[in-house]
C-alpha cells in the first residue's frame, strides 16, 4: 500500500524515520524510529534496536547528509525506551562510545533495568549518571511517571507514558509524543488485554480516545509480532493480526468506528521467520473491516503524519 510518505506534506506535523523496524533475528533491522516535528532536525528515537545502520540507510536516502556519527550526535537529542528487551537498546549500548550527551526516558522499571543490567561496568562501560561508579555521566536518566507529561528537551515537544504489558508480570511502555496540538502514539511491545489478562490496552484506549474524535492523533505505531497461527501459549506478550484488530476493534467503540477509517496504524515489530512476514501482511488486509490505513515502514524511508 503506497502510504503517506509519497506526499510532500505542509500540513504534516511529524517527521518519522524509522531506523530498524523488525522484532528480532536481523540484528541490523530492530525497532527504532526516529521521530521529529515537522520543520525541525531534532529528533528522538523511539526505541534503539539498530542506530548505526539505519542512519547508514537514510543518508543513502539523502534524508540526511554527512556522517553517522554527525546524525548519531547532533540530530537525535534523547532516546524513549519502551522496555529494556536486547532489541529495543542494543543499537543505544553498542553507540553509545560515539555519542553525545542525552536524556534516556523511560518509566522507573525500564531504567531500573538499563542501571542494572547494561550501563554497568560489568557489562559494558557505565555511561549513564547513576548506578555502579565511575559514572561517565554521559546519559541521564529522565525517569517518567506514567499519565503525566514531561518535555523532550531540544526537540520542541513532550511525551506521555503509559504501562503496557509484555508478558504479565513484565511490562512494557507507550509514548503518546505531542508537537503543539498533535499527537503520535508508539506503542513497545504489548500483548492483548485478553491474553495478558490485563486492562493496559483498554486504559490507553480510553486515554487517547478523545484525541481520535478532536483529529488530533496523527497515527499510531503498534506491533504486530506473529501470525495467527502463533498458539496463545507461545505468544510471549505479543499481538498478531487478529489480537490487533480485536484492540483496534475496542478502541474503534470508544471513538465511533467510522473515525478510524483511513486513520494511519504503522505495522512494527514483525518477528522475521519463513514466510511469515508476508503472512501478517495478508492477514492484517484480509481482517481489515476498520478500513484502517495500514502502513508497513522499510528501514531509511520517511514517514510524514
Ligand atoms: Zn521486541
Ligand atoms: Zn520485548
């Protein structure tokens, strides 16, 4: 499906480019998206899967010139990390010698992880401001509360977070990103209400339904980690094309279904595998009643919402 992208957009309020944009296996390829306001260089990325690489592609893409390290240092001002799964921070640990000062935002349970586990000495080296001395004190951790928001220094907008759950008890996080008076919302790996036996999705719905009606979120980033024919049991906190829909399904009662017609859903996080890419693919068409506009994001391609 030829997707928004294709447009020169005046009237975007988001630039998004998505750095890696798989849910394993490639190590070049995992979830990050860099995202910007309209008119602006600064950015954040919404998670750190793959930096390097996909920097790489988008300069070949001419969306930015110069060096890596440039873009590395100078236009992405903080990184949002969902979870603190290898595939949402490796690209973050591996730059992290070649980068500049910045904020890492994330709830409490994911820095918890990142001060534990990663940014300690006995893993790597400790570049944060807290945790197992010496602290380079190159990154500072910007802890979030969840349902409040805090700005994202540098970049001209702010951001919200929401728990998720990722395999209950383990949790995850969305980020509903704001640009003055528009809305993006990324959502890190989650499974569904009823598999999690969980009510996450269904407060982020309820949270974010009003800015549905005022046409005001511009799109949503949500996974779509295997196909239906993944068993319940071997999910491991994910979604597949029929969990979406039944989400979309509940967020689309809150809103009045006709306002999700169109509305843009970005395919993330597709566990590479046999065929099962193109599988998902099918399956979301084929379930699609929502009329959703469904966008499947390439590594190094703009994004404009
Ligand atoms: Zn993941
Ligand atoms: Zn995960």
């Amino acid at each position: 499906m030829m997707a928004v992208y294709a447009q020169p957009a005046p009237a975007s309020s988001f630039k998004v480019i998505p750095l890696g944009v798989k849910g394993g296996s490639d190590e070049s390829n995992l979830s990050s998206y860099m995202v910007g306001a309209a008119g602006s260089n600064n950015y954040v990325c919404l998670d750190a899967g793959t930096l390097h690489y996909g920097i790489q592609k988008a300069i070949n893409a001419g969306i930015f010139r110069g060096a890596v390290n440039t873009v590395l240092k100078n236009n992405i001002k903080g990184y949002l990390i969902s979870h603190p799964h290898l595939d949402h921070v490796a690209g973050l640990i591996i730059n992290s010698p070649d980068d500049t000062a910045k904020n890492i935002y994330a709830l409490p349970f994911c820095t918890e992880v990142l001060k534990e586990k990663y940014f300690s000495w006995k893993s790597w080296a400790n570049f944060a401001d807290d945790g197992e001395k010496p602290l380079l004190n190159k990154y500072h951790y910007a802890t979030l509360t969840p349902g409040e928001e805090q700005p994202l220094e540098h970049t001209g907008m702010s951001v919200t977070a929401f728990q998720l759950s990722h395999s209950n008890p383990y949790k995850s996080t969305a980020f509903l990103v704001r640009n003055n008076n528009a809305y993006l919302l990324y959502l890190g790996d989650t499974g569904a209400d009823t598999t999690e036996h969980a009510a996450n999705l269904r407060m982020l719905w309820q949270s974010i339904a009003p800015l549905i009606k005022e046409k005001k979120l511009k799109a949503l980033f949500i996974e779509v980690s295997f196909s239906n024919a993944q068993p319940d049991k071997l999910l491991f906190g994910h979604l597949t094309p029929r969990l979406l829909m039944q989400e979309l399904d509940v967020l689309g009662h809150l809103t009045g279904l006709a306002l999700l017609h169109n509305f843009p859903v970005v395919i993330t996080h597709e566990k590479p595998g046999g065929m099962r890419e193109n599988t998902i693919k099918k399956q979301l068409l084929a379930s699609n009643g929502l009329g959703l506009r469904l966008i499947f994001p390439k590594q190094g391609r703009l994004l404009s919402f």
